[in-house]
C-alpha cells in the first residue's frame, strides 16, 4: 500500500510521443523500424507480439533511445514472420520494475520475463498506444552503394573478358616485373641445385578467408613448377580443410608437370590447428629437415614473425606475401621479398601467363584507377560541402 | 677494427637474446628504476580519491579476467591501499564470471592488512551476469540486484550498506575494466542519469576510446594500461615499494613493468643505433679502402 | 563428368553466394546462411582427414623408429591421451577439476603463451638484423620505427626538448600516413579478392578442382 | 586460502617446466624443446578435435540427423563424398565438396571485401578540408598535427600507394615518382607498426616472467608452489641436460 502511494507521488508518467513503426527500406523481411520522442525516461522498454499471442519484452534500451531496430524472428526457417506485429514503448522511470536478469533456467527466464512486462502494464500512463505493421521482404537492395558495388564487381568480369577478347585477337597485355613472384622461381631453382625442398606455408586462416583461396591456386602453379624441376615440396597446413584443398591442389600440379609419380601425400602435412603449436611445428619441419626456400602466402598472424626468424638461421631465401597488414612490417624485416597486399593476389595469374588470368590483373587496374580519381573527386567535393561522393560509397545495412 | 664492426652487424642472434633477457629480468630482480611522469588523467583520479573524507564509501566494480591481470592487478592492488589507508569503505562488484577467483582473495589479503572488518568496513558483493541489464540495476537498486553477499549474508544488513541503496548514494564509483561490459557501458548506462563521481583504470587497448569520457567530463579520472597503473602506484607510494606499515611488502608490478619495458625498448633502439653506426663506419672504410 | 561437375557446382554456388550481398529477402538468406554451415561442417569433417593424414605421416616412422620416432610417440600418446579426455569429459569436459581442464591449463596454456612470448626476443633480433640504413626505404622503416619505440615508453616523454612532441609525432605517423598505407592495403587486397573470387567462380582458376 | 591439492601442486611444476623448455629453444633446437613441441602438437590437435566436434559437429550435424531434419542429409553427403578422397580411384568425387567450399566462401568472400575493405575505406578517405581548415588549420599539434596538410597526406599518400600496385604499365616518368611516393609511405607505416607492435609483445615475455618468479599468483598460493625455488632448479636442470647433450655431440 506505502509502495503503491509512492507510485502515485513520484511517478511523472509520460508515454513515449509519435510512436510509430514502419518496415525498412530494403529489408530481409525480418525487421520492423520503430521510433519515437523521448519525453524524458531513464529507458525504455520495447514489447511486442503477434496477431494471436501475448506482449514479449523484444528489448530495453537507455535514456535518451529514439528508435530502434527489431528483429521480429531469429530463425525465420523453423519460426517464420507473421504478417504483422504489434508494438508499445513503455517509458521507464525511477519507478519502474527491475529489468529481468537473464537466468540459466528458461522457464525461470521467461517468468521473469513475463513478471517484468505485467508490472510495465501496471502502470499503462507510461505506454504508448498500440502500432501495428507488417515487416515487408525486397527482392534487390537498390541503394546506390549496393548498385554501385555490383556495377563495380560487374566491370571487373566484363573487363576480364574484354581483354582476354583483346589478347585472342593478338594484344598483348603488359604486366611489369614483380621482383618478389620472380624470386619464387628462382627460389625453387635454388632448392633443386641444393638437392633440398621447397617449404610451402598457406597462412594460418581457414578456407574461408579469400587469402587462403588466393594461396591455394598460387601452390597449384608452385607445384607444377616444382615438378618439372623435379623437386621437392613440404606444405605445412594449419587447417584440415585446407590440407585436403592443398593435396588436391599439388597433386594436380604433379600431375600436368607429367610427374605424378614423383608425388608424395605425405609432404601435404597437417600439423595442428592451433596457431603456435603450428608454428613450432612449422619451426621442427625448418629445422630438421633443412628447406632451401621457404615461401608464406596467405594470411598470417602473430606467428609471422616466429617463423621466419626460424627459417632465416636456416639461410633459407623466403618469400612472404600477405594482405594482412598488421604482419607485413614483420615479413618486409624478415624475409627476402615480401608481397604487399595486392600483389599477393597477382601471383597466381603472373607466374600461369594464362592471357585470361593476366587479364583480371589489368582488369583490376582499371577500378583502382576509377577508385583513386573518386577519392580525389570526393575530398574535393566533401571539401565544398558537398558528401555526395561519401554518401554513394556508404554502404548501409 | 673493421673485423670487430664486420662481426657486431653479423653477431649471433643468440646475443640478441640474452640481452632482451637481460633486459626483461634486470628490473624485476634488481631495483632498477626509470622516472616516468605522471599524466594528468591519473593525476586527476588520485586527487578525486585523495580529497574523499575518511568513513565515506565508495562502489568498485571489478571487471577483469586472467588474461587482463598483468595491466590491472596493480592498478586494483593500489587503489585498495589507497582506499583502506584513508579509511574508505568499499562495496565491490564484478560483471565478469572469472574475476572473483582473481579480486577476493587480493581484497582480502590488503583489507587484512589494513586491519578493516569484512561487513563493516568492506563488503563484495559477487558476481552478477547480464551485463548491461546488470549495470542498469545496479543503478536503481543494489539490495534488489544482490539480495546477499558472496559470503551469503543479507546485503541489506550489512552496516557497510546502510543508507547505500543505489549507485549513486556512494561516494564514488570506480570501474576496474578490461573490456565489455565495463567503463563504456557504465557510463552510457547509469553514470549519466545518475551524474555519478565515476573513474576509470583500464587496458591500453581500450584507453583510446574511453578517453572522450574524461575529456567530456563523464569520468573523473583514468588510468590507462600498464603506464597508468604504474603512474598511480607511483602517486600511492611515492617512495617506492613500501617496507613498513600496513603495505609492507608490496611489489608495485606495473612500476616494475614499466622499467621492463623503458629497458626493452631501449635495448632495442640501442641495438639499431650501434648497429647503423658500425654499419656506416664499415661502409665507409670500405669505400676509402 | 569429373571435370564439369565441379565447375559447374562452382559457378552456380558462387554466383548464388554473390547474391547473398544485393538480394536481401530471408527466404533467399535462408539458404545463404544454410550453405555457409555446410561449409563450416565439411571445414570441420575434415578433422578426421587431418587425424589420419597425421597418423599416416607419423605412425610408420614410430613403428620403423626413424629418427626422432620417441618424440612422435609421445605426439601421438599426447594427442590420444587428451582426446579420450575430452570425450570422457562430454559437456562438463570444462569444468575445473577434470582432466581434460587440468590439461587445458597446465600443459596447454603455458606451451601457448611461451611460443608467443618468444616474440619479446625475436622482435629484437629482427629489428637489429634488418633496421639498417641501406637505402631511403630502409632509412624511413627505422626512423619510423626508433621515433615510435621511443614515444611508446614513458622514457621518451621525459626526453628534453622533443618529449612532449614525440608522442603526438607518433600518433599523427599512426593516424596519417599509417592509415593512408594500410587503406590503399585494404582497398588494394579487396580489388585482389574481387578478381579472384570472380576468377575461381568463372572457372578461369582451376588448380583446385585437380585440374 | 584454500590448500593446493597435490594435482595442482604438480600442474603448476609441470607448466614452469614447459615454459622453461619451450624457452629453451632460444639457445637452439634441442631434445627438451622437442619434447615440449611435440606434447604441445598432440594437445593442442586434440582439443581442436574435441572442441570442434562440441562446437561444430554435434549441434549443426549429428542433432539435426538425429531429429530427423532431411536437409542435414545434404552436407552429410558432401562429407561422405570428401572422405572419398581416401580411395585410390573415386577420389575425384572429393572434388565436388571441395567445389563447394572454394566457389562459396569465394562468392561470399567477394563482395564481403569489396563492402569492407573497398567502399568503407573509399568512403573514409574523402575528408572535408575547409573543415579541416576551420578547425585546425594547416597543422594543429594539440590535436596531434591534425589539419589541412594531414588531410591533404591522406589523400595523396593513399592515392600514390594505390597507384603503387598499378601492374599493367611500366612504373617510368610521372609513375615512377608516383610509385616511390608510395613506397616511402608504405615504409612509414610499416616502420610505426613495427614500433608500435614492441610494447605488446614485450609484455607478453613480462608475463611469462611473472608467472616463473610466482608474482602472477596470490601470495598464499604463491607460498605452496616456491615458484622461484622451481624455477631455478627446473633451469639449472634443462642447462645441465643441454650441457651434457653438446657434449655427447661432439664426442659423436
């Protein structure tokens, strides 16, 4: 009874004003939009339910929230969205309930949930009235950032063909020396006049990263280069995955040298997904079984440096090439040649000379060139006040 | 001469290393010290603390886990010396699932030696999940939110929260944070509408980003890193490691650390300069040779 | 039909993944997500590769004792040894107490650390082989590197006359031409990805498919 | 202070040993660091398999087959046709889950990039200069050099990198300096990172170093354990063992 006056004293109960909910504009179809002017609370608590069931707490968000993004279903193949949705905003004060704490129990979970949202009923002064919306799905995202990255993506595979057209018809496609993809050759070489193997390391990311994939394709040429020179090669994997990709990859390049034979399985190793027990059997194959060139492409971390301060007591020659920019100081110390971000990705098409490989790099030069003139477009427009170039490059969700 | 410059560029690694050993150890078994400065955002947090009058009490959120402790520890270690020794009373909290094994027995111990009574003069009051939705309640009702202790005791009836029924009802608040949920989320969430007296010690890693909350005026103070936690040993003890009293026989590790690392950094730039030096002789000789 | 099949797996599941960037419908991303966890399942199917490939390549040289064959032994009794912990511990496998976490922690966790607290002295050894002023290039990456070393530490800030300048010389070095080289990196690295990724989905780049 | 049971007791000795072993590998590669590697190769392999199989594995493929979800039965069958990879002749089949993996983190990966790491970056990179200008003017050093001049460095410094990695057209005349430009801002970058990176992985070794001198633990814990005592016996042993395995070299 006391508590219930002290209610009546010190509550200001004030609903949240021009509640509204609407579906966002290219949306999965799996999000409503809600927003409304803060008259002042500590929070707010959002509840929402379906046309058939009860109101749920969907979230709590702090003083000063003005809108929020809900996400109406989680797993939209075994829950999927109804129609509609109906939402309130309670305004919350110093007064309020407690917000339910999680619990590890989902029944004790839910009750709390459900105490949590009758007592937010108790006081209805403070909740808006009743919106209902229907979340609606887009078929295409057609913001011009999507539409101009897909524009982007479209002019690189449109200029591949092109050129590959070109260099059919008889032109041919410059592409200058790059020291650190020639040394590889060079390197391989080296290890067959020393009679030892070649050390391959395709980083230490899965096959998900498109570093590991660019690698992949880049041992397929090493291994047919390394066959025909008949050589050796170790491939020092971190991940099973990409030891079964590899394997695939250098036996396939065994295979087009016309030495398939000469290939081992045994040499594709995979030595633990863990990344320094990788690198300090990484270490054991550098020391003990003494490999005249040790080559990392793809993505590296920490160990970067661990193994090729390794492989340089070694004298090996190394050659490193990563995207990753943070391990890229470490490699430019440590190794003979280091590929820097996008040369890594030029490897594979340099060393092939295959005119449609070649010609993605020349592709790719042609977006670099139209992103620097945009960057410098851009800042002098920004500079006029002027964002639209920013606005076109922002890609929302 | 130029064999001896010739064999310092190429020595072995094997130097190289024993000296970054050398480096690493020296400060940490033999009382080597560098000067350091103390940065104003520490200074400000020792002030804050210093100014408070003996029987106030504040609330120590205690937010950090194994991996974090080598930067935090000492700041935490420091600031309950400093507490206790101005006979603050302090009421402690964690959001975070591995830090009791880390915070009470280190409370205990300093508490203990302080002479202070578990229930009057300190209390923690655990562990408590869900994060920002438990900083939120922190903010409205600490008996509601920790109904007892970590010792099982009824919070309400301990004398330390006599009259302490929300955050802001203390004097100060003080957040000891590696990370989320931590200083961000107490200040987006309950300092603001509070206008709570809140401080800071946190990793070098997040200090970049708390920094506009002091600048704002959001947060009194702030130690960042392990420099921050050895500028604030620095200010609690200023004469170095104390050898009497109730601090008798702390370590100051952050003040320890730092030396390692002022040593290591200069062992490196050391390395570099002599060997650019016999470099440019050698290729000099050479040249004239 | 071994050679076509994969290719033409490769173009549809690549093009139908493009999608997944520029159609934002659920009952598209539905399968977006559902292949995505195929992956991830074959990824971890392929565990079982790994254990054989590893057995293959380390049981004969145990059973023929080749050089270092007791170390192997011990790899393989190691690696036998924790995975019957694990299993045995089921769900609670990470609960203090258990052998399975006794391992974790006093076996697993130092060897961890101590293999990258080597760094501490390996960073040395890099920095005094390779910071030397050959060239230009050379003698921009050790004055970078000194002049950020220094203002890292408090020693450097009680330097005269350039103390209090150095650490802001640091962070206009990392917020200026840091960010300028490490952008033109990551735009460079995606233009990269673009042609590759186009590359391995036309079927231009094969190597991988054993062609 | 609870007591250390005698499993503990001897964990932490065995984690001072492995530490002092794995350390060991600084002077060279020797019998106790082989040790400790290969101990570290097989835990570690299995608790990747045991994690991954809690993780991975039981929730999204062994649950779902077992509460009859048909769609499971796709991937189930991309993983039989992975394993095929082990017989001699249908090990071509593998190529098609292979196919798969490649072609769908390639798509995904693709446009993920070019989001991230090309429209992001491009969309950072265009700062307004007569802000600039307003706020700092040329250079600023209270808001660390912001200004005109770093926003101008911005822009050209990235420019130039980019045009760096220009591959189809010989880098002479206007392109060369372009490209030296460029090289010389990647050197800085990379110069700073280096720097940057010391401080960390020096406290990384302050770390191990605490754990062996038993400054990482509470002191009543750290009383039951005698790290220090451990320590110099565990070291005095790991250089002895070295000593007399040189020695045994050499007289080999």
């Amino acid at each position: 009874m006391i508590l219930a006056n002290l209610f009546l004293t010190a509550a200001l109960a004030a609903p949240p004003g021009d509640f509204t909910v609407t579906s966002p504009p290219h949306s999965d179809g799996l999000n409503l939009q809600l927003s409304w002017t803060d008259p002042g609370g500590t929070g707010f608590a959002v509840l929402r339910k379906d046309a058939q069931g009860t109101y749920q707490l969907s979230s709590i968000l702090p003083a000063g929230s003005e809108s929020y993004n809900d996400k109406v279903t989680t797993d939209p193949r075994k829950d999927p969205p109804r129609e509609s949705y109906t939402y309130r905003v309670a305004t919350l004060d110093a007064d309020s309930a407690l917000p339910p704490l999680a619990d590890d129990d989902d029944d004790a979970a839910a009750a709390n949930q459900a105490r949590y949202v009758a007592e937010l009923f108790d006081r209805s002064a403070n909740l808006s009235p009743e919106v209902t919306a229907s979340p609606v799905a887009s078929w295409l995202n057609t913001s011009p950032g999507h539409l101009l990255l897909l524009l982007l993506i479209a002019s690189v595979g449109g200029l591949i063909y092109w050129f590959t057209d070109q260099a059919r018809k008889g032109s041919e496609i410059f592409i200058r020396r790059i020291p650190g993809i020639d040394a590889i050759e060079e390197g391989i070489g080296r290890a067959t006049e020393m009679g030892k193997p070649v050390l391959y390391v395709p980083g230490i990311d899965e096959l998900q990263d498109i570093q590991t994939i660019a690698s992949m394709l880049i041992l397929g040429q090493v291994a047919k280069t390394v066959a025909e020179y008949q050589s050796e090669i170790i491939v020092s994997c971190c991940i099973p995955i990409v030891r079964e990709v590899a394997d695939e990859v250098v036996k396939a390049g065994f295979y087009q040298a016309g030495h398939p034979d000469a290939y081992h399985p045994g040499n594709t190793r995979f030595i633990s997904s863990e990344q320094f027990a990788f690198c300090a059997g990484t270490n054991g194959i550098m020391l003990r079984e003494k490999p005249a060139t040790n080559i990392y492409l793809g993505r590296f971390f920490a160990e970067s440096l661990i193994l090729a301060e390794t492989g340089y007591i070694n004298r090996s020659i190394q050659i490193a090439g990563t995207a990753e920019a943070t391990q890229l100081p470490f490699f430019v110390a440590a190794c003979d040649y280091t590929l820097i971000g996008e040369e890594l990705f030029a490897v594979s098409a340099y060393l092939s000379r295959d005119p449609r490989l070649v010609s993605s790099l020349k592709a790719s030069d042609y977006v670099k060139v139209f992103c620097v003139a945009c960057v410098l477009l851009g800042t002098a427009l920004a500079s006029i006040g002027n964002p639209i170039m920013i606005d076109l490059f922002t890609i929302g969700e | 001469m130029l064999d001896l410059l010739i064999k310092f560029q190429d020595m072995d690694r094997r130097w190289v290393f024993l000296g970054m050993g050398f480096a690493i150890l020296l400060p940490m078994l033999a009382n080597i010290t560098f000067g350091f400065e103390v940065d104003e955002r520490v200074q400000a947090l020792y002030d804050e603390v210093e100014a408070l009058p003996a029987g106030s009490t504040v609330l120590l959120s205690a937010d950090f886990d194994p991996a974090s402790r080598p930067e935090l520890d000492p700041f935490f270690r420091a600031h309950l010396h400093h507490l206790f020794r101005k006979d603050v009373k302090v009421v402690m909290v964690t959001l975070w699932e591995f830090a009791p094994p880390l915070i009470l027995p280190t409370t205990e111990e300093i508490a203990g030696k302080h002479g202070k009574e578990y229930g009057t003069d300190w209390a923690f009051l655990g562990y408590k999940p869900g994060k920002e939705l438990a900083i939120k309640a922190i903010g409205e009702n600490i008996p509601k939110t920790f109904p007892k202790d970590s010792r099982g005791n009824v919070t309400t009836a301990l004398p330390v929260m006599q009259g302490m029924k929300q955050a802001k009802d203390f004097a100060m608040l003080m957040s000891v944070s590696a990370g989320f949920p931590g200083t961000r989320e107490y200040v987006l969430q309950i300092q603001g509408q509070y206008n709570l007296k809140m401080g800071s010690s946190c990793t070098a890693v997040s200090a970049p980003d708390y920094i506009p909350f002091y600048k704002a005026g959001q947060l009194f103070g702030l130690a960042g890193g392990m420099p921050g936690s050895a500028q604030y040993e620095k200010l609690v003890f200023p004469d170095g490691p104390p050898t009497s009293g109730p601090a008798k026989g702390e370590r100051l590790l952050a003040t320890q650390a730092i030396n390692v690392l002022n040593l290591g950094h200069l062992f490196i730039i050391a390395l570099i300069v002599l060997g650019n030096i016999a470099f440019f002789i050698t290729r000099r000789i050479e040249d004239q040779g | 039909m071994k050679r076509t099949v994969p290719l033409v797996v490769t173009f549809l599941v690549g093009m139908f993944m493009i999608g997944e960037f520029f159609i934002p419908h659920h009952l598209y991303r539905v399968w977006t997500a559902e292949f995505l966890v195929w992956g991830l399942i074959l990824a971890a199917a392929a565990f079982v590769l790994g254990l054989i490939n590893l057995i293959q390549v380390n049981l004969p040289k145990v059973l023929r004792k080749e050089p270092d064959w007791g170390y192997k032994l011990i790899m393989l009794l190691a690696l036998a040894g924790t995975l019957v912990a694990g299993f045995a511990g089921g769900q609670d496998r990470q609960t203090p107490g258990t052998v399975y976490q006794w391992i974790f922690d006093y076996v697993f966790v130092p060897l961890n650390a101590t293999m990258f607290a080597l760094l501490a002295f390996y960073i040395a050894s890099a920095a005094f082989r390779a910071f030397r002023a050959r060239n230009l290039d050379a003698t921009v990456l050790l004055a970078a590197a000194i002049l950020v070393m220094l203002a890292r530490v408090p020693i450097g800030e009680s330097l005269p006359f350039i103390g209090d300048y150095l650490p802001r010389l640091m962070n206009w070095i990392m917020d200026v031409p840091n960010i300028a080289a490490r952008r033109a990196i990551f735009i460079g690295a995606a233009l990269g990805a673009v042609a590759t990724g186009l590359r391995v989905i036309l079927g231009l780049e094969r190597s991988h498919l054993g062609d | 202070m609870t007591a250390l049971t005698t499993i503990e007791l001897v964990g932490c000795w065995i984690s001072l040993a492995l530490t002092i072993c794995i350390l060991s590998f600084l002077y060279e590669d020797n019998p106790v660091y082989k040790l400790a590697e290969h101990l570290f190769l097989g835990v570690s392999i299995a608790i990747s398999v045991v994690e991954i199989y809690y993780g991975v594995m039981k929730p999204n493929l062994i649950e779902p087959l077992l509460g009859g979800e048909l769609l499971s039965l796709v991937p189930l069958v991309l993983v039989v046709m992975l394993f095929f990879k082990l017989h001699r002749k249908l090990s071509y089949l593998a190529r098609v889950p292979i196919a798969f993996i490649v072609a769908a983190y390639a798509g995904v990966k693709l446009t993920g990039e070019a989001n991230a790491n090309l429209m992001t970056q491009v969309a950072q990179s265009m700062p307004n200069l007569s802000q600039l200008w307003a706020d700092h003017g040329i250079w600023d050093w209270s808001a660390d050099g912001a200004g005109v001049f770093s926003g101008i460095a911005l822009v050209l410094g990235l420019s130039a990198c980019l045009l760096h990695f220009y591959f189809s057209a010989p880098h002479k005349k206007a392109m060369k300096y372009v490209s030296r430009f460029g090289i010389l801002t990647l050197m800085l970058s990379f110069g700073a990172s280096f720097g940057y990176t010391v401080m960390g992985r020096i406290s990384l070794a302050i770390g191990r170093a605490q754990e062996m001198m038993g400054l990482d633990k509470a002191p009543a814990v750290a009383e039951q354990v005698h790290p220090k005592t451990a320590t110099v016996l565990l070291t005095i042993a790991v250089i002895g063992f070295l000593v007399v395995w040189k020695k045994r070299q050499k007289t080999a």
